[in-house]
C-alpha cells in the first residue's frame, strides 16, 4: 500500500530529494547517448543565402527524407557500407566494429546503440550482419540529385570522357556526352537507337525521377558477379539472383521479386496501422505518467508543508527530541518519494523506449514502403514484420501506474503508542495472512514455510509440500506453531484453509478445522489438501506463472503457557541457572477507551516477566453507570494450568494511573502478593474514586481515555506437577 502514514519532519530532506530526481533524469538523457560517441562531432553549417533556386527547389523535393535519417547516429556521418539490426536501426559497418571491439564480456553478442535490444554477432563478425540496400540507394539517389541541381547547364562535364563540356544528353543511358562522344554513341552497335536529347532536357528528366527517391534499378548479387537480385526466396526471407536459385536455394520455394510485392506492401500497410495505434496508446500512457508525477509533487509539496507545521509546533515543547525525529522522518519521506518517483520512472522509460522503438520501426517501415523499391521492401520484409509483431506483442501487460501512488498521509505517533500498537498487534485473537509459492514446479519433498505471524504472542506459519498417498500425488497445507523454546503450553484456535484462485470466476476452495495447538503438537492440516494435477492445470486457474497463493485464517483462544527452563518443585529451593538470565521486572501500560461506558472487564495486552503471562485489568467497582463508586485496577498472571499442577510467583507490584495534563502527578498504588495457581489475580477494586477520576480537570481523563501502567518485579517461580 502507497498511503504510508510518516510523523514530522522539515524541508531540508527536500534537497535530497531533488537531488535524486534530477540524478534519475541525467541518467535518463545520458542513457539515451550512443554507447562509443565519446566525442560528438561539430555539424558543418550552411546559409541560404547563397543558395540557387535550383537548389532550394532540390531542397524542397529532399524534405521527404531527413538528413538524419541517412546519417549514422554514432558518428553523425553520412552511412558508410550501412548494417541493419534485427531491431531496423542502422550504422555504419566500421562504427560497429568500434563499438563491438570496445566491449568488455563476450563478443558473440552486443546491444543497439538506439533502444539497446542485444543483438547476436554472425559468424565472421559485424561484416556479416545484413546490408542496408534500401539506405545505401536512398543515399545514393539523394547525393546524385544534390549533384544535378548544383550543376549548371553551361558546366556538365561529359560522363565518357570526363574531360569536355556536354552538350548532348542519352536518354536510356542517362549519361550526358560532349559532341564527339555523341557522334560515337550514336554509331555504337547498342548504342545507335537510343534517344539523345539536350543537356538541359535531361537534366529537368534525371532531377524528377531522383525527386521521386525510389530506384528502379536492381543492385547486383554480392556472391554472383553481373547477376541481378531479382528473384525472391521464401524459403530464407531474402532476395536472391538467377544463379543463387540452382546453387545455394535450389530446393528452396521461391519466386520472381516483382510478383510477391504487393501483397507484402499490403501485408506492411496493416501491420503499421495496428503500430500506430500502439503508438497512439502509449502517447496517453505517457501523458499519464506525466499527470501523475505533477500530482505527485503537488501532494508531495503539501505534505511537506504539514510536516513543518507540526513540526514546529513540536519544537516548542521538546526542541532537540524533535529534531531527531524530524531527521528520521525526513529519511523516510525521501525514500517514499524516492521509491515512488523512481517507481514512475521506470514506467515513464518503459513507456518511453517502447514508444520510441514503435516510432522508429514505424518510420523506417513507413519509407520502404512509400519511396522504397521492389528489392528493398522484399530485402528488409522478413525483418520488418518480425520487429512489428515483436513490437505489437509488447510485454505481458501494460505499464501499471497504481491509482494511489500519489497519495501521502501524515500523522504524528510517538513512540510509546507505536510500541503498544505493535504490543496489541502481537497479542491479537485473529489474523489472516498469505504466503505466495513461487517456483511451484520445482516444489521437491522438502516443505516451504511462510514467514511468522503473531497471534496471540505465537508465531503462527504456513507449511506446504508435495504428498504421495495411494499412489496419488496430492498438495500439502498445514499450520505451525512453534515458539522455539522448551515450553509447557496449549492454545485452542479456529484455522480456515484457502486456495486463492488467480482467474476470475473461479471459487476459492477452503477446507476448517479446530483443534489444540501444544508443544509437542504444533503442526496441523491436511496431507491431501488438494490434488496435485488439478492445481498444476492452469484452465483451473489456481495457478499463474508458477505460483500459487496459500491463505490462513487463524483465530486462537489465549495459550496456556508455563516455561519449563525456571520452574522449580517447591520442595527444592534450588534455582536453576538459566533463570538469572530471564527478565525478572518490566513496566507496561494499557490503555483503556470508552471509560465513561465501561462496564465489565478489559485486559491489556500480555507481557511475559519470569516466564508468566502477565496483564493489567481495569473494571468499575460497585453499581451501575454512571455512578460507578471507583475503578477497580488489577494484575493477573494468565496462567490456566490444569488441575494436577501447582505454581506460585512472589511479585512486587506498584499500579499506576498516568495524568494527562500538565503539573499532574501521576495516582500509585503499591502491594506485594504470593500469585499462585488458585489465585492469580490481586489489586485495588476501590484504585480511584469513580468522580474524581472521570473529572476532566483532575487530568486523569481525556478523549474519554485513561492511561494505566503497572510495575512488576517478580522472583523465579516455583512449581510442582
């Protein structure tokens, strides 16, 4: 639970705080730094001024495609040789080899500089990863367009010769040619029917078709010299050459490239409509999470200011003691604030990373498809639609941004009620607890045991294991009880059994008992609590992620207790030695609510003092309320021990009312008593007169509440069985 109550405390833990949110948010930007871009080159810087209109018309035309796009984000370099991951970021093939060789583990494997996704090194290393045809052409095409819009008419140099200004232009061969080589081109044998037409008529042709940024032309098979890649296998997800399908695919299932195109764009095209739809979804994640940390701060800022309020009012009555504890809470409110920020972080970076890996798999498929060519949506198809599936699976559920994470609760506890509270809570009747079975698989003969609960002083456990009965394997469920020491003791208690079920629409199954609990006796259950094939089926839905949720209900009457260590036979005044070690006196308090309806008897809570249970008493003395005649205080020792056995424990004890206004003293009674197993309660039925104790202006009262607590000093206890 989030709604953590924390006492007073001042603003310098805010410092702290700050300091560690910022910390979290530097990690984040330096997180999102390429791994080996130590140094971040200088980009070069243009002006326009200087720029053609021809130029700012090529400009306009390569908006389509950002610079950044065809720029290596390690070097910040136009791509050299470019490698595309699995994860469809790519670099260049030197940058890679840097940033494996700088790798201090293994080298088989390595993580994306961008989203950090490990990748697996092929056999040969980086060389080997897939070539990024798509970028390199799309580079290609941008560099060759720049280049034409840059040229002016009058300068083209002839793409034959290199030497002499063209004038002529061959259309199929998309080659300008000065006059002599025109003359050649025209009355080459292959070359004589093509169509040539002027310079700046070509120019206008060659800057529209690079304008489109897709290439028509297939690249060359990298193993087969002269043979274009114009088939496509699907047996292998790749494109091959004419030569690769009798060679290396030759019983693979495949096709010509041309023909299976359209149906991959479309297949692509739905595949980024449900992605931008995730897309969109974690955009209002993020929103969220964005929301919920201003809330967050806001209530974290008011908070704060209610602390230093109620500090301050502290400070004037006990300036140093509050000090301290204005220290401790101060720690404790950062590490609240600290855990739930760091909380919403890793939610904010889980929605982050996932958005950003959704955007760029989206971008990236998004150009292939609009100015990529046949070859390169069939070259990257098996790794585009791999990273979507991947990506629109996402994890097992989505980022959980609990409701209550910004709520902060302040109340002010003192010690001592802290410490009673945790008293009252040891000594409660009843109590429902879990315990989570996690690797439920690997359940082996040997039991598991939840942690300890405290039921009426007792430490109460949860045991399960695997049980084999009639050749049928069945779970285990038992409750413990044991405190660990060498004790004579017995407690009757009511235990309910549950299977809690992880499926909705699926009952719980329970199974109860009652029965005496006692130190030689201290576990019990069911051996065959529930069959073993039925809770390993998870359409039964008692088990998820191989874990099962055991429950216990215990309600348990007060045990009857004695320690063997210190009793003696009262016919043997030898003391053992152990018993120099026990606690011989303590000072307890109880505090009784409802005075002014009290009626019958009511108890503290039990504090154990020679090995005794021991408990204050409070109930009215004579007549009915409101006139009550006095409040009648008294000691019991809570010993029930049966009729065959005799103790007896010589106690000195002083009684206590506690004043609740200032310059009061507090009321006290003292008296020595023999308890003993026929007499174990002695006090003062007439401890306070009834009128002066419901007297506001005697101090005694407040809130209708009085304050009792009782001394007690007690010798080693002797007893005879």
């Amino acid at each position: 639970m989030f709604n953590e109550k924390i006492g007073p405390f001042t603003p310098t833990t805010f410092f702290v705080i700050a300091q560690s949110i910022w910390a979290g948010k530097l990690a984040r930007l330096r997180k999102c730094r390429p791994l080996c871009a130590n140094k971040m080159p200088k980009r070069k810087s243009t002006t326009t001024s200087s720029m053609s209109k021809e130029e700012t018309k090529g400009d306009d035309i390569l908006s389509k495609i950002s610079g950044a796009f065809l720029e290596c984000t390690i070097c910040l370099e136009p791509f050299k040789d470019p490698k595309v991951l699995p994860c469809l970021h790519t670099f260049c093939e030197g940058c890679l080899k840097k940033l494996v060789e700088q790798q201090d583990d293994a080298k088989d494997t390595f993580q994306c500089p961008t989203c950090r996704t490990d990748t697996s090194l092929p056999v040969g290393g980086v060389a080997f990863l897939k070539n990024n045809f798509f970028v390199q052409s799309l580079s290609d095409t941008v560099q060759t367009h720049k280049s034409l819009v840059s040229k002016e008419d009058d300068k083209v140099k002839c793409d034959n010769c290199e030497e002499e200004v063209a004038n002529h232009g061959c259309v199929p061969c998309e080659e300008f040619l000065c006059d002599e080589c025109a003359c050649a081109h025209r009355r080459g044998k292959r070359t004589r029917g093509h169509e040539v037409i002027g310079v700046a008529e070509l120019k206008e042709q060659l800057i529209n078709k690079t304008g489109l940024l897709k290439s028509r032309s297939l690249p060359i098979c990298p193993k087969h010299e002269d043979e274009k890649l114009k088939f496509y296998c699907e047996t292998c997800k790749h494109p091959i050459c004419r030569d690769c399908t009798v060679l290396q695919h030759k019983n693979h299932t495949y096709g010509y490239l041309a023909d299976t195109v359209c149906d991959v764009r479309a297949k692509i095209q739905n595949k980024l409509e449900a992605a931008r739809q995730q897309i969109t979804k974690y955009q209002d994640k993020a929103r969220a999470v964005a929301k919920r940390q201003d809330e967050l701060h806001t209530t974290w800022k008011k908070a704060a200011d209610d602390i230093n309020v109620a500090a301050k009012e502290e400070i004037k009555y006990l300036t140093s003691l509050v000090k301290r504890k204005q220290t401790e809470l101060e720690e404790k409110l950062a590490e609240i604030i600290t855990e739930r920020f760091g909380q919403l972080s890793v939610t904010a970076d889980s929605v982050e990373s996932t958005l950003d890996s959704l955007s760029s798999t989206v971008d990236f498929a998004q150009k292939v498809v609009e100015h990529g060519s046949d070859f390169d949506i069939m070259n990257v198809y098996s790794d585009v639609t791999t990273r979507l599936e991947s990506l629109l699976e996402g994890p097992t559920k989505d980022p959980d941004i609990p409701d209550d994470i910004n709520c902060l609760m302040f109340e002010v506890m003192t010690q001592q009620k802290k410490k009673d509270e945790e008293e009252e809570d040891k000594s409660r009747a009843e109590a429902t607890f879990r315990f989570t079975v996690d690797n439920f698989s690997q359940l082996s003969k040997n039991s598991k045991v939840s942690p300890a609960v405290f039921i009426r002083n007792l430490p109460w456990k949860i045991e399960t294991r695997p049980e084999h009965n009639d050749n049928k394997k069945s779970l285990a469920f038992f409750m413990k009880c044991n405190d660990g020491s060498k004790s004579l003791w017995s407690c009757k208690a009511s235990v309910v059994m549950r299977l809690i079920p992880q499926k909705d629409g699926v009952q719980t199954y329970e199974r109860k008992y009652e029965v005496v609990f006692y130190n030689k006796g201290n576990s019990w259950g069911y051996a065959g609590f529930f069959p073993w094939d039925e809770l390993c089926d998870p359409q039964k839905g008692y088990i998820k992620d191989d874990k099962i949720i055991l429950e216990a209900y215990v309600k348990a009457d007060a045990p009857k207790f004695m320690k063997e260590t210190i009793v003696r036979n009262i016919f043997n005044e030898e003391v053992p030695k152990n018993a120099k070690n026990l606690q011989t006196q303590s000072t307890f308090r109880f505090t009784v609510e409802n005075v002014s309806k009290l009626l019958g008897r009511k108890f503290s809570h039990t504090v154990f003092i020679c090995g005794l249970p021991w408990k204050i008493m409070a109930m009215p003395g004579c007549s009915a309320p409101p006139h009550h005649n006095s409040l009648g205080v008294y000691l019991q020792c809570d010993v029930d021990a049966d009729s065959s056995s005799f103790w007896s424990c010589c106690v000195s004890v002083e009684l206590r009312l506690i004043s609740q206004k200032n310059g009061v003293k507090m009321y006290k009674r003292k008296f020595g008593h023999v308890f003993h197993s026929k007499n174990n309660s002695c006090g003062c039925p007439d401890f306070m007169p009834w009128p002066e104790l419901c007297d506001p202006q005697k101090g005694y009262i407040k809130d209708d509440k009085i304050i009792l607590e009782a001394y007690v000093n007690a010798d080693a206890p002797c007893a005879m069985v």
